[in-house]
C-alpha cells in the first residue's frame, strides 16, 4: 500500500497508532506539503492530532521530529514565494507546532531552549510569509496566516515567553492584519484574535501598551492607491471587530473595549462620522 492507502486504513479504525508510528511519522512528515488536500488534510495533519497529543509518540520520538519541522525544507521551505505550492509545506509544517506544545503543557519535555528555538522558527515564518492565500478551490487549504497564528496562540501560553517575546507577538500581528495585498476572507482575523487573548490572559503587558498597539491601528500610514488602501481598510476593520467582540465575550481586559471602539471609527470615518 501507498502512503495514502496506509493512512485512510488508520482513520477507518479510528486512528489506532501502527507499531511502527514513528516509521510512519516521517514519511508523512516528509509529505505534510502534498497539494493532495485529502491525503495533507484530512489525512496527515488529523492523524497527527491524533497521534501527537494522544501520545503514541515518546518524548525522544517528538524531540527527533522538531528540528525537521523547523528546517528550511519545512516550516521555512521557500519561504518568502506567493502562490506556489511551497505555501502547503509550510502551513502544514506550522500546524505540527501547536500539537507538540500542547503535549509538552499536559507533560513538559522540552527544554527551555527547545522552546526559544521553536519560537525564533515560528516567529521568523511569520515576518516573512507572503502567501496569503485562505483556501484553494484545486489544492485545499493553504491558510499560512491562519495556521501561524495557532502557533502564536500556543507560544504565548508558554511561560518560557517573556515580556519582550509577547510585544514581539503583538507586533506580527500588527504586520499581518496592515498587509494590502488582499483582504482576508476566511476567517484569519478571527484566528489572529487567540494569540492577542493568549497574550492579554499572561497579565504582563501592561494595559497602557495594549492600548497603544491597538490605537496604532488607526495610524497606520495610508497607501495612495485605491485598492491597496481599501484591502488594508477592510483588513484592519475586520481584525478590530474579532478582537472587540473577544474581549468582550471573555471579560478579559474589557477596559480596552473603548480603545478599540475609537480606532475603529478613526479607520472609519466615511462611517462613524
């Protein structure tokens, strides 16, 4: 049997791990870029959220598996390229990363250094990602952005991340919400919101510098052509209303509720006026 065939034949008995899973691990980690949405989806990537926190894999196993998640012929594959296929090696490769945190918070294996080293990786993918493309009507799922901001999200619950580690959060957040090559349109403003909430649940920064980053919003330096100015208008608006109805729903930090109000009509004024 195929890699495919071997795989369907696990989720048909309910995802039970094979004798040889880590064997079997690395050939689907190998293949975690397929443009097959079946066979990256639906196959690799559920069997592994399965498999990862389930703990069919020992601590050692998992620690073999991180650098090559982490290398430049996974989460940095041809990193910096905008719609090519590239885009499915690293997205998939970023969504191993919250399966393999969420195992170390139930049963802490990796080093504080594992966990710096992990976040240089993801924060370095997340500067550069161009690829901003949601779903693909032939390929499936590419969501980089939506997919990097899982991993935000389970970085900043990770108490090796300091102060200067949740502003760098903040920070690509910022640089992901302003793009203006197109307007996000399957949900990544949403998925964006669970790091900020992540970050604000840590009670380190400070309230005064939350309610800058989000007042920043509405400084951003406008584009002088239409389209690009529109995208990154909408993107903005799109971001600041998750973020709003976040806050509240969570009751965390819900004195930011008027910060956010007012950047949303300074970014809108054609509306709030």
């Amino acid at each position: 049997m195929n890699l495919k065939e071997k795989l369907i034949v696990i989720k048909e008995n309910g995802y039970q791990a094979p004798p040889d899973t880590f064997q079997l691990i690395q050939e689907m980690i190998h293949n975690i870029g397929s443009v097959d949405a079946e066979l990256r989806d639906d196959l690799i990537y559920t069997i592994l959220s399965h498999w990862i926190p389930g703990n069919s894999l020992t601590a050692n196993e998992l620690e073999q598996l991180l650098p090559v998640i982490l290398d430049h012929n996974h989460l940095h594959f041809k990193l910096g390229e905008t719609n090519t296929d590239s885009v499915f090696t690293r997205s998939f490769s970023m969504l191993v990363i919250p399966l393999v945190l969420e195992r170390h918070r139930e049963s802490p294996f990796l080093s504080r250094e594992q966990i710096h080293q992990i976040k240089e990786k993801v924060f370095y993918n997340v500067q550069e990602e161009r690829d901003y493309r949601g779903y693909d009507e032939e390929k499936g799922w590419a969501h980089a952005i939506a997919h990097a901001a899982d991993a935000l999200d389970d970085l900043a619950q990770c108490s090796e991340l300091d102060n200067n580690d949740l502003i760098t959060i903040l920070h690509l957040v910022y640089e992901k919400m302003i793009i203006t090559d197109r307007i996000y349109s399957d949900g990544e403003d949403e998925r964006m919101v669970r790091p900020i909430i992540s970050v604000l649940n840590r009670k380190i920064l400070s309230q005064t510098y939350v309610e800058q980053w989000i007042q920043s919003f509405g400084d951003v330096e406008k584009n002088p052509e239409f389209l690009p100015a529109f995208r990154q208008k909408n993107n903005i608006k799109n971001f600041l209303k998750s973020l709003y109805f976040r806050v509240k729903f969570y009751k965390v930090d819900t004195d930011l509720c008027p910060t956010i109000e007012h950047t949303l009509y300074k970014v809108e004024k054609v509306y709030y006026s």
